[in-house]
C-alpha cells in the first residue's frame, strides 16, 4: 500500500513537471521562436534543472511536438463543444462566434502555430504530423455541418460538408496571418466571423 501511495504521488509529481515544463517553454517560444530556444532557457523558466526535463523529454524537439499535439487537441475539442451546442439545428451565426472565441485563442498560440508549420515545411515527416492535425480539426468541423445537414442548408458551392470544414479552415488561416502582422484581435475576430457566416449561409444573419 506504501509503495502504490508513492508511485501515485511520483506520478503525479512527474505530471505536474511535464505541464509546467511544456506552460514554460510556450511562453518562452511565443517570444524568442523555436530554433532560438535551449534547454536550459526552458528549464529556467519553469524552474526546474536539466534533470527533470531529461526525465519528461528526450530533447527540445520531442517537447514541440508534445506542446504542439497539446494546444492542436484542445482546439479540436473546443472547437466540437462549441459547434454542438445548438444540439440537432446550427444556428450558424450563434455557432460562428463561439467558435472565432474558441479558435483566436492568443498571438502567441498563432506564433508558436506558425513556427511550427515553417518547421514542417521543411521536413516531410514533420508535416504529415501537422496534417493529421488540421484533418482532425477539419473532421470535428465537418461532422457537425453533415449532422446539421437536414436542418440548416449549406450553400450549394461548397459541395459536401468536408468541403466546407476546407473552407473554414482556409478562413481561419487567412485572418490568423493577418493578424500576426497587424495584432488587431478584435478586427480578427469580426472579420472571421463575417467570413464564416458568408460562407456557411448567403451572408445574412436570417436562420
């Protein structure tokens, strides 16, 4: 009983260093850039030695990924919480702005985001990791445009429900770009949303 008492503070212990390690290394990311980081800058700013990194991570590279899976996961859940809220109907402007909320999260996130992907531009393997990513986002859009299907109508133009999840995505990527250039979150915001309503309705706010 002693010795599972202590495995499961371990545990926990182990846990709680690994999320303050990957908390620390998005705040130092989001300002120096991957590639421009070290370890010991990262242990630093979780407060924590070499030691304890090695025991979660076996480099700087393999803590990217597991920041990256991290944030690209919770998205991907925000983002099917929020669209099923209207439960079998889509009230499509309702659905927009919780999910431009949801997806805006931070400019830090997007530099953090947008490293990565210069990242996996430039390896293959690294790539296909970002790509089932954004499907996984793309799925969890899709899934709740064909579940609403036969309540809300989508524009003929954009085909299938897959081709609509394409098209947000495509929105969302667009503004993002702009906004780590001009840092106008709030313009971000209206104008994903404007994107969205004009592309999943006729571009009116009648449901």
């Amino acid at each position: 009983m002693v010795v599972r008492e202590t495995t499961g503070r371990v545990t926990r212990r182990r846990a709680r260093t690994r999320a303050n390690l990957l908390d620390a290394a998005f705040e130092v990311f989001a300002v120096k850039g991957f590639g421009r980081v070290s370890i010991e800058e990262v242990c630093e700013a979780a407060g924590y030695s070499r030691g304890a990194f090695y025991s979660n991570f076996a480099s700087l590279h393999e803590l990217f990924f597991a920041l990256y899976e991290q944030r690209a996961g919770q998205i991907a859940e925000q983002v099917s919480a929020a669209l099923a809220s209207d439960g079998p109907d889509l009230d499509v402007p309702a659905a927009v702005e919780r999910v431009t909320e949801v997806l805006l999260l931070d400019r830090d996130w997007l530099l953090v985001k947008t490293d990565f992907l210069v990242h996996a531009a430039r390896d293959p393997d690294v790539a296909q990791t970002l790509l089932e990513h954004r499907a996984r986002l793309r799925r969890a859009i899709a899934d709740r445009l064909a579940r609403a299907r036969g309540h809300t109508a989508l524009p003929a133009v954009l085909g299938d429900a897959e081709h609509a999840a394409h098209a947000v995505v495509a929105a969302y990527d667009g503004v993002t770009t702009q906004l780590l250039l001009d840092r106008d979150v709030a313009h971000a915001r209206i104008w994903l949303g404007q994107l969205l309503t004009a592309l999943l309705t006729d571009g009116s706010t009648r449901h």
